[in-house]
C-alpha cells in the first residue's frame, strides 16, 4: 500500500505494517475467510435438516468419517455453536468494526493513521490469537462447544452435561475474552480517532454517516463488551476454580452429582444476563456500521443529499443507547418477572422507532433522484428491503404473548439471518464494491457484481423466507432432526427447499471471489474519485499512500452537497477544491 | 438500461506537490494518549461493573451469605492504596515542578505502597482460606476471591507501571507522559477499590 | 437494469403476501389453537401481522417506485433537498402511534399469562420433571396432596384435566429445558434451583405434543412428550384407577 515510500518487503508491508489500510486489509482477509468457514458449517446444518441422519457427500468423508460420515447429535450442536459464533463474533463484527473501521475512519475524518497505529496492530494479532483458539476447540477431547453461542450454563459449565463442555467450552471461553481484548482495543482506537484527529473544519455535523454508525458502534462496544467479559471470567472460574456463580445447589445429571462443582447456590439467569446485556447491543454493532456504509453509498448514486442527515445521526445515536436497556427481550420465557416483561417489551418495541425512521429517510433519500444502479448501489437498496423484513419480524418477537410461542422457533431464526445476511452482509459487498477502488486503485467489474447481486438477493430470500412458516409452525430452532415430531410433517418439503437453496446461495458467491481475483489482476484502473463523491477518502490517491493525503485539508463543507445547488458539478467534494 | 459509464474523475488526479509526510511514527501526541487512557478507563468501569452488578444480584438474593472478613484488614488496605495514589499524584506535581529524581522517588514510593497492598491480601487470603473460606466452600467465597482477584491483577500492573516509569522518568530528556498516565491508572484502580471494600467488608 | 431492480422488489412483496396467504392451507401454520390463552395470542399475532403487512406493503412500494423512476436516463440534476422537519415528524408520530398500539394490545394476554395476580388459586394440579432427555410428571396420590410419598407418577404423558385452569409447577435436575406445547401456545423454560408455575386452560379433550425448546444437549431435539386432556369426569376416573393400582400392585408403579 506505501505507494509514496521507497519499496519495503513483503513482510514489512503487508505483515507487521502498522498502518491502518493494511491493517484494514488484514481484517479484511480474516474475516472474509471466517464469513466463508461459518457458511459452509451452514451448509452442513443444512445438509442435516434436510435429510437427517444420511451420508453426506464428500464433506461428510473428510469431517465426519470416523462416524460413517454422518453427522452425529453432538456434531450438530457443535456445528450451529460454532457457526455462531465464527459468524458474529469472527466475521461480521471484525468485518465492520475491523476491516471496515480501520480503513474508513482515518481517511472520512481527514486523519494520516489511526490514534494508535501500533494499538491496532496489536488488536489485529491478538484477534488472530481469538481465532486460534476457536479453531483448538475442534481437535480437542469432546469435540468443540456445543452449547449454543449463547453458551448457557449449567449446560455449558457441566462437562457431563455435554461433550462439548469440557475442553472446548473452555477454548471457546478463552477465544471470546480474548477477542474482547481485541475489540477493546480497536473500538478505543477508533473513538479516539474520531474525537481527536478529525481535519481542521471537519465539524461533528459534517461527518459522513458511514463515520457516526463506526463511532457509535464502537462506543458500543467500549460500553457493553466488558460486561460480557465479566460474564466469561465468571463463567472461566466456575470451570476452573469451582466457584458457583451459574451452578444452582443439588444438581444431578443423568442422577449422579457432576463432577468439577464446588461452591453452588448460583443462578444460570445471571449468565443469560451478563450474555444478553452484551449481545443484544453486539447486534446493533452489527448493523450501525452497515447503515452508514448504506446512506452514504445511497447519497452518492442517487446523486443527491442523504435526506435528513440531523435526524439520521440521532437514529443512530438513540438505537444505540436504547440498545443497552432491551436485552431481557431475549428472555421473555426464561422465568423474567411479569414487570420485567412488561418493562423490556417496551423498550424493545421503543428502538423500533428510531430504526423506522432511518427507513424512510432512506427511501426519502433516492426519491427523486437521479440513481446510478452500480452493483454498490443495488447491494444498498438491497439492504433496505432486507432489514425492513428482518426488523418487521423483529416486532412479532417484541409483542411478548407472541414470543412466548415464537421463543426459539426458526421465526427467530429468520429473524436474524433477515438482518445479519440479507441486510448487513449485503451492506458489506455494497460496501466493498464501493471503496475496492479506493483499496487497490482498480475497480470491481460492475456487471459481474450486479449479478452477483440478484443472484444472492433472490437466493437469500428462498432461504431464509420460508423459515417464518416453519417458525410459525412451531418448529424449535437447535434440533438436528425435526422429522421426531408429527407436528413438524408437513415441514419436510420446506425444510428441502431451503437446503437446496442454501446451497445455490453458497455457489453464487463464487461469482464474487471470481470478480475478486479477476480485478486484482485486470480491473479497471481508476482515479482518485470514481464514483463523482464528496467524502474526503476520494480526495487521497488510490490507493493512498502512507499518511493518505497528499495535500493538508481544509473542510469547507458537509458530507453530502450533491444535486443542482451546489456549484458547476453535482457533487461538491468537502475537502477544498484541488490547489 | 444499464447505469450510465462511470464519471472517472481525473480532474482530481493531477499529482500535487507538497505531500504533507505526517511525522506520525513519531506516535501519537500527548492530549490524544491522555484522553485514550480516560476512554479505556471508563470501559474498565463498565468491566467492574459488572462484576458488581454479578455480585449484588447473588447476595440479594441468597440467604445464606456470610463473609468472615477482618474490617481492619480492610481498613489496611484502603489505606495502603490511598497512599500509593496519593504519592502517585505527588509524583506528577514533582515533575511539574521540574524535578525528575523527586518524581521518581514519589512513583517507586507509590509502587511499593501497592506492593505492599497485594502482601497484605495475600496474607488475607490465605488466612481466610485457612478458616476454611474458600472459592468453592460458599457463593460469598467465590464473588469475595474473583472481585478482589481481579481487582488484585489490576494492582499489580499498576505496581509494574508505576516502578516502570518510576526508573524511566530519571533519564533526562526522556517522555514524562507515562507518568501522568500511570498516576491516573492508579488513581482509577484506589477508586474502584473504595467501591469494593464498602461492599465487601462494611454492606 | 432498472425494471429489474425494481421488478424484483415488487415480486418480492407479491412473493411475501402470497406465501403468508397460502401457509394456513399448506399446514405450515399454527396447529389450531386447544387453549383459551391460545385464542388472545393468535389474535394478537394476526393483527400485529396486519399493521405489519400494511407497513411491509407500503415501504416496499414506496422503494420500488423510488428506484423505477430514479434510475431512468436524465440529463437534468437532482433536486438539492436536505431534509424535511414536518415528514420527519409526521411518520415518525404515525410509527410511534403503531408501536404504542402494539404494546397496549398485548398487556392483557401478558397479564393473563404471567401476573402471579391472575395464577389459579388451590395447588398444582401436576407437578413437571425435566431432565435429559424425557419428561416425568407426578399428581397427587390418594392423599390428594402434591410431593408425598403416594404420589402418582407418569412419564412422557402428562395428564390433566380440559374446561378448567390449571397449575403446574417446572422443575429441572440438570440444564435448562423448555417445557413447549405449539398447540397451547405455552413455553415456559424450565430453569434448574427453581421452580417454575405455569397455568392455562385446556379447552377440549384431546393429545397435544410436547416438545422441549431450550437446547438442553445432545437429546434436545428428541426430548419428546405429549398432553393428554380428559373430561373432569374422566380424568376423576383416571386418577381413582391409579391409585387403585397403586394399592394393589404396591408401589411398583405402572408406566
Ligand atoms: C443486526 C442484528 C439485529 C437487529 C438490527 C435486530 C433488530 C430487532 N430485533 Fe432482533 N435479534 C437478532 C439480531 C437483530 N435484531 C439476533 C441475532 C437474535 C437472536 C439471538 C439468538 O437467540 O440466537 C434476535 C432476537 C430478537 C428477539 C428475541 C427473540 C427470541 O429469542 O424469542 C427479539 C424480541 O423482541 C428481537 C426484536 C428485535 C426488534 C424489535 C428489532 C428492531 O430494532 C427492528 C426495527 C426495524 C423495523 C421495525 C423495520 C423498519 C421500519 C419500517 C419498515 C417502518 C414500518 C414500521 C412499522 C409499521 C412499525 N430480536
Ligand atoms: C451473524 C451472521 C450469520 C450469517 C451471515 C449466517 C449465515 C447463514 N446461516 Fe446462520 N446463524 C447465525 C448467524 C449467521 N448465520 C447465528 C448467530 C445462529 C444461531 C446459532 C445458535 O443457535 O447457537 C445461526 C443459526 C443458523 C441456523 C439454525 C441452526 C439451528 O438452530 O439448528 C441455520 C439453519 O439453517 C442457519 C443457516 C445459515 C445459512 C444457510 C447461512 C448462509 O447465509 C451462509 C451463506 C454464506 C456462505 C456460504 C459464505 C459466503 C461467503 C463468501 C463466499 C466469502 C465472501 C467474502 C467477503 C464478504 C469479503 N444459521
Ligand atoms: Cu430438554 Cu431441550
Ligand atoms: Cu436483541
């Protein structure tokens, strides 16, 4: 990347470089590859409820051989554990804050590097190490954790009570705290960057919301992730040392008292709360980032402001901190009071609001405008259907008599993958379509990546659609073989149907590491400012070299002057027109 | 139809002379260290908290909660700890005042002062664990050993900042920011103790 | 390009509807409803579906047109428009009105389910034992009092009595289990160190599947029971010949 210095090795540019584009980068790869690793766990999952309990090809052969290559009861529980988490904590949270946050926050703020170039060198090896970890936890004695990613005790904590519970609960332990580690220290960096190192006249009302939804998020993370680590400290010292936090008194699996307990008297609530009170803020760290990427890319190819940026940020800033007060809306069924219901049900339904709102300032935004359907933006508008479905679920699950029948059906299921996949990991391909440019200084091919688009877009929704109807008809989420249940019969084709189309969607995305690799090689070359923007990074070379700017910036103006008013352009670049 | 070609802008493209090379391997400059140490502190707040709010949960609702702690002992610590902040404190007046060697005498006071609190606690632990008040024996054993453990890991790496600068800071010429960053450490850490010895020995 | 973007939102809404509409016919629905508290859940659900799908349709349409028209060829500009205070308000107030609705409709069935103010007054009527993997439950035996050594057991089957409200007490030896029944509409967790009441009316006669929702290890997906409802009259005569039995054959007790 150190284009403007003189030429380092291998080793020095690309390995223990401290600069945040090639740290960006870094993340970028790792993660990428964990996206990919808990997709085919998915596919796995999916080849198990389709038709349970058979040989699967090829795969079944290389993992699980030694039990006739099909999947075992304890393998599936390993399998959606890991899947999981590889996916939230391993890929699509170090994807935004990571590989996104790196690169972007310096260079939308007008800032050489981040706050902390050898920080964040260090959160990217200690996020390696995280992933170390994870994967020991499949060669151990019992396989890897298989309680779920929620990890709820005593199932998690009693290594009688699950294969899995032995050592590869206290691998996965260990993966998360020290992932924390380094998401403490990458949400640090990137909040100090942004508070302190914005460009002279880069005012906080003129920041991108690509850079608020990374901001806040990482604020998020500063504020909620501790208290996570907190909970797996416990969790750690009841395996370890025997302590009780999570161990009520006078256990007994399959009738004899389990082993490694010393103190008891605990609560397991305490877990699902400490879990929840981290993970539910964890899922608007997954999407803040996300809607940022999507308003600006929104702004920038309908060729007009994003409308109601005030409001916009407020969303952003109010979904946030209602976030931290709704995690009980996960347990509804647990035992929580009626008050506590009654109490949570409201927030929950509370952080509706601001999320609608963004919604139709979106909708607000390309209306009238004049839209440039690059595959960017059609990943965008994607997005936007996409959450609109994933978050109107979100309100059947709010209303607390209706989740007391969908709690852990595969409506929840839906739910989020509505979300996660079709909205944040298609808000990702958006977004790398968008700046690869800016990244490599040659563009993605645009029609391969439209393509690429529909393609993924229809697949997704054969997937994950009709797991509403199998929500809604009562089938529980986490069972390896529904075909146990008469209730479940009239499933069965469904189940099929959204195997088939798992895999179709899996296949599709070879379109994308096709495109790829085939820009690396022969994509089009492109200037500083490919796409016409306004954002600072489009005023750096591409790719930037070492300290990105090649001139001092002046900020004149906000993020988004686009449209007939604002000069002899349709764009009018926030940094001082060119010297 | 398909999107109009791209616009590739190379009016910006003309290169520029005067390439701004940021001196920023230099590191970062002091006001942004300093306000990055208030932000990691405050998620270490968030991080005690919620082993507080674990622990109140538990005792308010269990029956059998006893902890056969010494207030006197407690009464030791806290005032070990103060002291330990408070020459910590003294030490960054000194070196306002210009005075290296005065600041490092201050910080390794500082460091031995915490030092001494982690003797006393051990000592503490072990008497107790000798009376039979153990992680595993009761719920109060474990929350009492993994609070003050923790809080414990935190002094001692004060310990070691504190000496570390305390020996560094002599060297004329050298950066006196870590020490200022050390004191505040400290000082965050005496804090959080106060909330604990209240809770542990006095509620 | 753009008829096809476009088109794929509009097929997708259509997509939607559809698929809702033909789920009841299809057997990929609710199983119909055998409890009173399951009637107020399905009405509560249908009618959060409707505003949804009002909601749903709207936006859709709205990103559909948005983009049809948007992304024709023009050589004109775009309107220069930050933003407008009244429409934020205006939809903001429509949504917040939505979402106020929702939360008032459903405190009633919330209270109805789990203010210990509306719990069945009297007892347990039966009391639920989870463990990995099967469910035991035991009544009160010819003493007609719960947790005595005359209890009356059974496994996998749990037997209670339709047309009145019941009470059950959850409780667990091992890991968290969930005690679901689609046709009740119930699911409480059944956590370990307490025990938990449930209570419901079943409205008629009948087998319903029990199922355990809280992934509780390897079994969870087979941890199947089922309720069987009698008329008061016949669930009398069901207890009178176990304790029958109880007594003639001793405690060794029939499964
Ligand atoms: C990025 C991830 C993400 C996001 C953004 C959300 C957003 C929301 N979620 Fe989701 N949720 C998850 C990820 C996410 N969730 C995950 C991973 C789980 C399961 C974890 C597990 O158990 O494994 C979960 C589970 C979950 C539950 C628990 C279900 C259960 O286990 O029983 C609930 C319950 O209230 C819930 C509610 C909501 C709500 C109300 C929103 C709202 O924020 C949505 C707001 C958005 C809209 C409302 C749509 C846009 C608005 C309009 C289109 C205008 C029209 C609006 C109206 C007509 C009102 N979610
Ligand atoms: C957060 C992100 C995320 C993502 C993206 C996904 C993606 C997918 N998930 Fe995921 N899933 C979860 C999070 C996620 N999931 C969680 C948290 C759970 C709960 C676990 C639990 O119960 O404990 C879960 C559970 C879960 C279940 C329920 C299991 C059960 O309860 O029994 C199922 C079942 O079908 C499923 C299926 C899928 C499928 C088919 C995909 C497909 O979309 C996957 C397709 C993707 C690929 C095949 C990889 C493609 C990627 C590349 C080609 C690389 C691209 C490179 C770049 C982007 C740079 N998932
Ligand atoms: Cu018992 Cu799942
Ligand atoms: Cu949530």
């Amino acid at each position: 990347m150190s284009s403007t210095q003189a030429p380092r090795g291998f080793l020095r540019t690309w390995i223990f470089s401290v600069d945040h584009k090639v740290i960006g980068i870094q993340y970028l790869v790792a993660s990428a590859s964990m996206l990919f690793f808990g997709g085919l766990l998915a596919m796995a999952m999916r080849w198990q409820l389709a038709w349970p309990w058979t040989e699967m090809p090829i795969v079944g052969q290389l993992v699980f051989g030694d039990v006739g290559r099909v999947i075992s009861p304890a393998a599936y529980t390993a399998l959606f554990t890991m899947h999981g988490t590889a996916m939230v904590f391993f890929a699509i949270l170090p994807l935004l804050t990571g590989a996104f946050g790196n690169y972007l926050v310096p260079l939308l703020v007008g800032a050489p590097d981040m706050a902390f170039p050898r920080l964040n060198a260090a959160s990217f090896w200690i996020f390696v190490a995280a992933m170390g970890l994870f994967f020991a936890g499949f060669f151990v004695e019992g396989g890897a954790a298989n309680a779920g990613w929620t990890s709820y005790p005593p199932l998690a904590t009693l290594p009688s009570a699950a294969p899995g519970s032995g050592a590869g609960q206290t691998l996965w332990l260990l993966s998360i705290v020290v992932l924390g580690v380094s998401s403490i220290l990458n949400a640090l960096n990137t909040v100090v960057t942004v508070v302190k190192m914005r460009a002279p006249g880069m005012t906080w009302m003129r920041l991108p919301l690509t850079v608020w939804g990374l901001f806040v998020a990482a604020s998020l993370q500063l504020a909620a992730l501790p208290v996570l680590t907190a909970g797996g400290v416990l969790q750690l010292a009841d395996r370890w040392i025997g302590t009780g936090f999570y161990t009520p008194a006078g256990l007994l699996v399959n009738s004899v008292a389990p082993d490694l307990v010393g103190a008891t008297g605990g609560s397991p609530l305490l877990w699902q709360h400490l879990f929840w009170f981290y993970s539910h803020p964890a899922v608007y760290v997954m999407v803040l980032p996300a809607m940022g990427f999507v308003s600006d890319i929104l702004s920038v190819n309908a060729r007009k402001p994003v409308f109601g940026y005030k409001p916009m940020v407020w969303a952003i800033v109010s979904i946030a901190g209602l976030g931290l007060l709704v995690w009980g809306h996960h347990m509804f069924t647990s035992g929580l009071g009626f008050e506590m219901g009654r109490a949570f049900m409201l927030s929950t339904l509370l952080i509706a609001l601001p999320s609608a709102v963004k919604t139709f300032n979106w909708i607000a935004t390309i209306w009238g405008g004049r839209i440039r359907l690059t595959a960017s933006m059609c990943f965008a508008l994607g997005f936007v259907a996409l959450f609109v479905i994933g978050g109107l679920s979100g309100l059947w699950l709010a209303a607390t008599p209706v989740d007391v029948y969908l709690h852990d059906t595969y409506l929840v299921v839906a739910h989020f993958h509505y979300i996660v996949f079709g909205g944040t990991v298609l808000a990702v391909f958006g977004a790398l379509h968008h700046w690869w440019p800016k990244m490599t200084g040659r563009a993605l091919n645009e029609t391969l990546g439209r393509w690429h688009c529909v393609g993924t877009f229809v697949a997704l929704n054969c997937v994950f659609l009709p797991m509403h109807q199998l929500g809604i008809a009562g089938m529980i989420r986490r069972t390896a073989d529904p075909s146990v249940y008469q209730l479940y019969e009239r499933l069965a084709p469904l189940n099929r149907f959204v195997t088939w189309s798992a895999f179709a969607l899996a296949a599709w995305q070879v379109l994308f590491v096709v495109n790829v690799l085939w820009s690396l090689r022969a994509g089009l070359r492109v200037g500083r400012n490919p796409w016409s923007a306004t954002t600072l990074e489009w005023d750096a070379p591409s790719p930037p070299g070492h300290g990105n700017f090649d001139r001092d910036l002046v900020i004149v103006c906000g993020p988004y002057e686009y449209g007939d008013a604002v000069g002899e352009h349709d764009f009018r670049p926030q940094a001082r027109p060119g010297v | 139809m398909t999107t109009a070609p791209l616009p590739f802008d190379s009016t910006l493209d003309t290169p520029r002379a005067g390439h701004v090379a940021v001196a920023w391997d230099s590191g970062p400059p002091v006001a942004t260290a300093r306000f990055g140490t208030w932000v990691f502190l405050a998620s270490e707040a968030f991080f005690f908290g919620g082993l507080v709010a674990a622990y109140v949960v538990l005792r308010s609702s269990s029956t059998t909660w006893i902890e056969p702690l010494d207030e006197r002992l407690g009464v030791l610590l806290t005032a070990l700890l103060v002291a330990s902040s408070l020459c910590a404190g003294r030490a960054v007046r000194r070196l306002r005042a210009g005075s290296r060697s005065g600041a490092s005498g201050w910080l390794l006071l500082a460091a031995v002062c915490a030092l001494a609190f982690l003797g006393v606690q051990a000592f503490e632990w072990h008497e107790l664990a000798q009376a039979g008040f153990t992680p595993r024996s009761t719920l109060a054993g474990s929350a009492f050993y993994v609070l003050t453990g923790a809080h414990g890991l935190h002094v001692l790496v004060g310990v070691l900042w504190l000496a570390g600068s305390g020996l560094v800071v002599r060297r004329a010429g050298k950066s006196t920011l870590h020490v200022e960053l050390a004191a505040l450490y400290q000082h965050f850490v005496d804090l959080v103790w106060l909330f604990l010895v209240v809770l542990l020995y006095w509620l | 390009m753009r008829h096809l973007a476009a088109g794929i939102v509009v097929i997708l809404t259509a997509v939607v509807v559809v698929l809702f509409a033909v789920s009841p016919r299809m057997g990929w629905w609710f199983p119909p409803a055998a409890s009173t508290i399951a009637h107020s859940i399905d009405a509560l659900f249908d009618w959060i579906t409707v505003v949804i799908a009002i909601g749903f349709v709207l936006v859709m349409g709205l990103l559909a047109w948005a983009v049809w028209r948007g992304a024709r060829a023009r050589a004109d500009r775009a309107r220069t428009s930050h933003g407008h205070l009244g429409l934020e308000i205006g939809w903001s107030a429509a949504i917040a009105a939505v979402l106020v609705a929702i939360a008032l409709g459903q405190l009633p069935t919330w209270a109805a389910l789990r203010d210990p103010a509306a719990m069945p007054k009297g007892g347990a009527t039966a009391m639920v034992d989870a463990h990995q993997w099967a469910w035991r439950f035991q009544y009160a035996g010819a003493d007609g009092v719960l947790g005595t050594v005359d209890d009356l057991e059974t496994a996998s089957e749990l037997v209670l009595p339709a047309g009145e409200p019941v009470l059950l007490t959850l409780r667990s030896r091992d890991v968290i289990h969930s005690f679901f029944v689609p046709a009740l509409r119930l699911k409480q967790d059944v956590v370990p160190g307490r025990a938990t009441p449930l209570w419901f009316t079943i409205e008629r006669p009948g087998t319903y599947e029990l199922v355990c929702a809280e992934l509780c290890g390897l079994g969870h997906y087979a941890m199947a029971g089922r309720v069987r409802a009698l008329s008061r009259a016949d669930y009398d005569a069901w207890i009178a010949a176990r304790v029958q039995a109880r007594l003639t054959r001793g405690t060794e007790d029939v499964r």
